[in-house]
C-alpha cells in the first residue's frame, strides 16, 4: 500500500470516528499531486459536511463535480449543501444539472425525493422516492425517520 493510500484511509477511519482534526491532518500531509484527487476532494467535502460548513463544503463539491463529473459525489453533495443553507430549490436544480447517468442512482431519487418534499410537492417526492427504493431497498429505511419526508411517513409503514 502506497504512503498516500494509508493516508487517505487513516484519514476516512478518523472521519468515521468523528476525529475530524486529526483527518484533516492525514488529508492536508498528502501531497500537492494528490490534493487534487477525486477521493480526497470528496473526503475533504464529508468532513466539512459534518462540521456543518456548509459554504466551503459546496465550493469543494462544486470543484469534484468538475473533476470528477460523471461521478455522484460532487452533485449529491452540492445539492445537500443548497439544501442545508436553504436553498433547497437550487438543491434541486443542481440535481437536476447533473450528467444524466446519475439518474440510474437510488441517492439522486431518494434527495430528489427530500428536496421536494419540502417544497411540498408531494406528488413528485412520492414518485422519487419509491423510484430510490425500487434501486436500492436500504432506502425505504433511511425515509421512515427523515425529517424532510415527514408528509410521506404515513405511506412507509
């Protein structure tokens, strides 16, 4: 295992552990070619998720996205982190300006699903999120305790 591969596992496991100083310190001792990395770009953006960020999270999201375009992680998280800060109708809209192939992704349908419900277009979150469900069945799990599907909690049982 290469040294910059043990960093960015150390890194993910302080992450997962909430050690969230000590990834960064894994994460900023790589080196500049690695920096740039579609791995370290996204563990650099969770990491800013879960210390609430939400600004520098989605300029970092915004970079993956141009790195790695046909990848999920920098639209779902660019679009998680408009809908953190409120603006869930650009949230939707920068799922929507996604390549098309991530429309094959139950997470693209499942926060599509959210970000309508809570503009309450409730018709169209339906519709999304039992398309997330029929793509991944581990989904109807997470809806029945998300918040931003409380109107559809009752048709989940």
């Amino acid at each position: 295992m290469e040294d910059f591969q043990r960093q960015i596992l150390a890194a993910q496991g302080y992450h997962e552990l909430g050690l969230y100083r000590e990834a960064w310190r894994e994460l900023d001792g790589l080196s500049d070619a690695a920096q740039h990395r579609p791995d370290v770009l996204e563990m650099r953006v969770l990491i800013l998720i879960n210390e609430r960020k939400w600004r520098e999270a989605l300029a970092l999201s915004r970079q993956l996205s141009e790195v790695a375009p046909e990848e999920e992680g920098g639209w779902v998280h660019s679009a998680y982190c408009l809908h953190e800060m409120g603006r869930t109708r650009e949230a939707i809209q920068a799922l929507l300006s996604a390549p098309a192939s991530l429309r094959e992704k139950a997470i693209y349908h499942y926060n599509y699903a959210c970000y309508s419900c809570v503009l309450g277009q409730i018709d169209a979150a339906r519709e999304a999120l039992f398309r997330s469900f029929a793509l991944d069945k581990r989904y109807r799990d997470f809806a029945r305790s998300d918040h931003d599907l409380k109107p559809l909690h009752p048709e989940l049982q």
